[in-house]
C-alpha cells in the first residue's frame, strides 16, 4: 500500500486531499495541529491521525518516524493567512508566525521526509498561492511568505533534478473554506464572508484536492511544475467578477 502525508488535514483542502488520497487507496496520515479534531476526521476516513505543528521540530521529527522509511507522496498544504493591514501597520508578529508556518514549517517537514520521498520514488506537493504571483493591498506578509515558499520549490526542483523525487506545486485562488478567511480576520466572520461577496462559485477545497491528487498520480515520468487554478469568476488576482 501507498502512503501518504497531508499537513494541515484537519480542514478545508488538507481535510478535502486526505479524504480524495484515502478513497485512492493510500495509508493517509492526518497531520495538524489539533489533534481532537483530527483524530475524529482520521477515523471517518480510514486514515491515522498525528498531532503536528510543523514549526516545532520535535513533532516534526515524529512525523518522519511515523511515515517511516519510504514515502510515496507529501502534501505539504499546512500554512495560512493573518491580517489585512497595509504594511504601515503591519502586525509584524503576524508576519513572522506567516514565515514560519508557510515557509519554515513547510521546509522544516520537507527536510524530513525527503529520505523517505527518494526512497519511495516520491512525490511532493506544494500548496501555495496565487499571493505568490504578485503583491496586494494588504498581502505583503502573506504574499512574502507563499512567494519565500514557491522559490523553495524552484530551488528544490534544480537541486534534485538528477533524484527519483518530483517536486511539484499548485497555486489556488479563491477557495471559500471554513477557516481561511476566517483565521485571517481573527474570527470575525463578517468580514471573512465579505471576501467572498457576489462572487457565485468560488473554489471548494474538493476542487483543489481533485488537482492535487490528479498531480501526484501521474506516471512517475510526469512533473506537473505548477498548475494554477482559479473559480471562473477570478480572472486575476485584483480582477473578480462579484455580480
């Protein structure tokens, strides 16, 4: 049997992949942050549940010894975004706790499992952003951080091009899940809903646990570099249909 590791799988598109890797056949392990919550949804789907929060390396390194020797396909999909704030009032401790869960965390459970990755002829997927395009009002900690996390993932490529791993990466734009936006505004859901305003049908995060899995199960010959995808209604970053 395949294994596979989703960080951030307690919600939203981790939960979605998870759920999508688990109907594929795959031993899933649940990785997040809450381990009430994941332990329930692990069960629901056949998968094991471990609590990880990928900026603390002792439970990273726990992590590793749970996927163990060899590992067909990482998920890297823990992160998010805090703040809407221009950067004359950035909340600068915000940014950081962006940097380390959406870089550092992500490169600090990368490092750890690519022994296993190689040993498996693995494959490793990136969530990132369509923030890591191009700066916005109000983005530049989160658009710095997923911009930090997408150069890792051009490094990586040119590093171990000669490797059995592909190293791929999936850019969503708008996606309504539970928490995104909610996070984001401190749980003011008022706000996190106004995101989302007359726009008819943005992502589900079934949509981009569709890609993701589509991604990590092409022949073992295939790389899919970076796949952007957007709801219709989004045709850019700044430009979005709200009728």
């Amino acid at each position: 049997m395949k294994t596979a590791v989703v960080t951030g799988a307690s919600s939203g598109i981790g939960a979605a992949t998870a759920r999508l890797l688990a109907e594929e056949g795959y031993r899933v392990i649940c990785a997040a942050r809450r381990l009430d919550r994941i332990t329930a949804f692990a069960e629901e789907i056949g998968g094991e549940a471990l609590e990880c929060d990928i900026t603390d390396q002792r439970q990273v390194d726990l992590l590793a010894e749970a996927a163990g020797g060899s590992l067909d396909v990482l998920v890297n999909n823990a992160g998010g975004a805090i703040g809407l704030e221009p950067v004359a009032e950035a909340d600068l401790d915000a940014w950081q706790r962006m940097l380390q869960t959406n870089l550092i965390g992500t490169a600090r459970v990368t490092k750890a499992l690519l022994p296993a990755l190689l040993a498996a002829e693995g494959v490793i997927v990136f969530v990132t952003s369509v923030a890591a395009d191009g700066g916005y009002e109000g983005g530049a900690g989160y658009c710095a951080a997923k911009a930090g996390e997408r150069s890792m993932v051009e490094s990586m490529r040119l590093e171990l091009y000669d490797k059995p791993v592909r190293i791929t990466e999936i850019s969503p734009g708008m996606v309504h899940t539970e928490e995104f936006s909610l996070t984001r505004f401190g749980g003011d859901q008022e706000k996190a809903d106004k995101v989302y305003d007359g726009v008819a049908e943005p992502l589900t995060a079934t949509d981009v646990a569709e890609a993701i899995v589509w991604m990590a199960t092409r022949p073992g010959h295939v790389n899919i570099d970076r796949m952007t995808i957007r709801p219709r209604a989004q045709a850019a970053q700044h430009k979005v249909f709200r009728g």
